[in-house]
C-alpha cells in the first residue's frame, strides 16, 4: 500500500490553524478515506465552469458533483449547481453556454462553497486536470473564508498520461482531453463543457481507468492517489 505521508502532514498541519468550522470540519472527514480500499473509499467526481482559466480573475459559474459508490455511480445522486457572479460571462459562454440570464437566480459564491463543502465531504475528490478545478476551488474559498485547505484528488488526466507513456504512445496535441482519454476504453461521446456531464464523464472514465489497473478487489485508494501524481 502506498505511502501518503505527504498527505496527511499536510492536512495535520493544516489543522493546527484557527480554520472556520466548514473548514475544519471537511479535513478532519476527509483523513480517514486515505486508509480504505478503493472500492469502499467515498470518491466524487467533479467539474467546474468558468468564465476563464486564471482563479485569479476568473469566477466559478457552475458545478457538477457525481459520487462513485462500490464501483458504480448513482445518477440518482448527480447534482449541478449554477452560480451568480460579478458582472458578465462574456465570451465565454461560447465555450459552456452558459449566458447571464441564466445566473439571476443562481446561488452566491459563498453559498455555492458552502454547498459544494457539505456534499463533498468525506470524500476524494475525482476530476480531469484536477489541478485546474482544485485551484478555483481554493482560491475561492480563501476569497470568501480568509482561509483555504488542502484537498484530496485524484486526476484522471494524470492516469491517461501515465498509461499512454508506459504504453509508449506518443502524446499528441489534445489527446489527453477528457472526450480523447474516454475514446481509448470505448467510452461513449458525451457532449463537453456541462459542468454535471463532465463531472460523469470523469466518473465513467475513472472506472475505466481502475479497470485495466488490474485487481479492483485489492487496489488500495492511496495507490490510485500515487499513480495520479
């Protein structure tokens, strides 16, 4: 079983601080997943909308959650949120079409937080270029908190290029996208940039993933953490 020392030492440290009760609250939950095998660890995939790629200046618009439960993902469970934010979506809303009528009656970026922290909590986060998604996430919670938090994910893009590399293949412009990494295991054509429909694309293409790693039964969560780094 792999190490995550790195891991929960950062999360000990992290809690050492005077943190907001949400806050506290999801790292204490969070340790004991890092211990469980992966079939029984609680994962939720997740995908973010944004008006742009920089967390700095650019604001969350939507959010998708898709738990993966014993290896399988309850659609019953799938949830999307949309979120009001400052100003216009501008240009691009050519890229998830998402336009501003539609964020009038949307939840505010601290209520979104707060919902997005109840519903994951306890659980690995899961996403496709995770980095990107974990970043918002994080620098909007010190935005709204004054404070952020380590959190736990796994990367699906990560695995991907993992594979192709052991395989050998060569990494071509773009074959690494989520639609191109799904196409290789079979995967159907989702369309893309859906915040919930992203979110269970990435669950679909984790599954699929663990699935050619070789035995399920006995594949530890921390590996899965290990081999997505």
């Amino acid at each position: 079983m792999a190490n995550l020392w790195w891991i929960k030492a950062i999360l000990w440290r992290k809690k050492l601080t005077t943190l907001p009760l949400q806050l506290k609250t999801y790292i204490d939950e969070i340790t004991p997943a890092l211990s469980q095998l992966y079939r029984d660890a609680p994962l939720m995939a997740i995908d973010l909308e944004m008006t742009g790629l920089d967390p700095e200046i650019d604001q969350v618009i939507s959010i998708g959650l898709v738990p993966i439960v014993d290896g399988q993902i309850p659609l019953n469970r799938a949830q999307h949120i949309m979120i009001a934010i400052d100003g216009s979506v501008g240009a691009s809303a050519t890229v998830h079409g998402i336009v501003d009528n539609q964020l009038h009656m949307a939840l505010s970026i601290e209520e979104a937080l707060n919902w997005f922290l109840a519903q994951t909590q306890g659980h690995i986060l899961v996403a496709h270029h995770a980095p990107l998604d974990i970043h918002f996430i994080q620098n909007k919670l010190q935005r709204c908190f004054g404070q952020s938090i380590p959190m736990v994910y796994i990367d699906t893009l990560a695995i991907e290029r993992k594979r192709c590399l052991m395989h050998h293949q060569v990494l071509k412009e773009g074959s690494l996208r989520l639609g191109a990494s799904r196409a290789r295991y079979g995967l159907p054509v989702y369309a893309a940039h859906n915040a919930l429909i992203d979110a269970l694309s990435c669950a679909e293409l984790l599954l699929a993933q663990v699935a050619a790693m070789g035995d399920v039964q006995r594949l530890s969560i921390s590996e899965i953490i290990e081999i997505a780094r």
